[in-house]
C-alpha cells in the first residue's frame, strides 16, 4: 500500500554528508520524495513508496542515528499526494 512518511529533526552536525546519506538510503528502496534543510537549521524528509519500505527508511535513520543527533525527532504518516517523480535533496526552504 502507497503511503507517506514525513520526518524531522532539529539537531546538530546534520550536514549536508547527513542529507546525501538519507537520500542514498531513500533511493536504494524505490522511494519518492525530498530530504532538505529549513531555514531554522532542521532537517526535513517527505518520502512516499511501499509502507513496507517507509518502515525499513525509519529503521535505517535509527541506524545512523538521525533521532540521535537532535531534538524534537518526529515521523508523521500520511496519504500519498504523488508530488515526487523521484527522490533528492532540496535547497533550504
């Protein structure tokens, strides 16, 4: 079943090796969506794909200790919008 995953951390040491990491991470299990840096220095990630796939991308975060490096770490499940055609870093917003 097509879902979506909407994560976020407000943390230290989440350059932009961080980002290319999760996206590699996104990638190599089909996933769509975007990871990027707000404004504020947080980290933002919107991914759709499989539920089962989505699950294994929370999974891999814990690995690499993305909850870990912050505060207010949070995932929010929501219904697909098929906005992504793939998955990238995007520029601050």
């Amino acid at each position: 079943m097509l879902t979506r995953m909407e994560s976020g951390i407000v943390g230290r040491e989440l350059g932009f090796d961080y980002l290319s990491t999760v996206e590699e991470m996104a990638v190599g299990l089909g996933l769509v969506g975007t990871i990027f840096e707000k404004s504020d220095g947080s980290i933002k990630i919107i991914a759709e794909g499989e539920e089962k796939d989505l699950l294994r991308l929370t999974e891999d975060l814990n690995k690499v200790g993305f909850n870990h490096r912050g505060e207010n770490f949070y995932i929010k499940w929501k219904e697909p919008t098929g906005e992504f055609t793939d998955f990238s870093i995007s520029g601050i917003k």
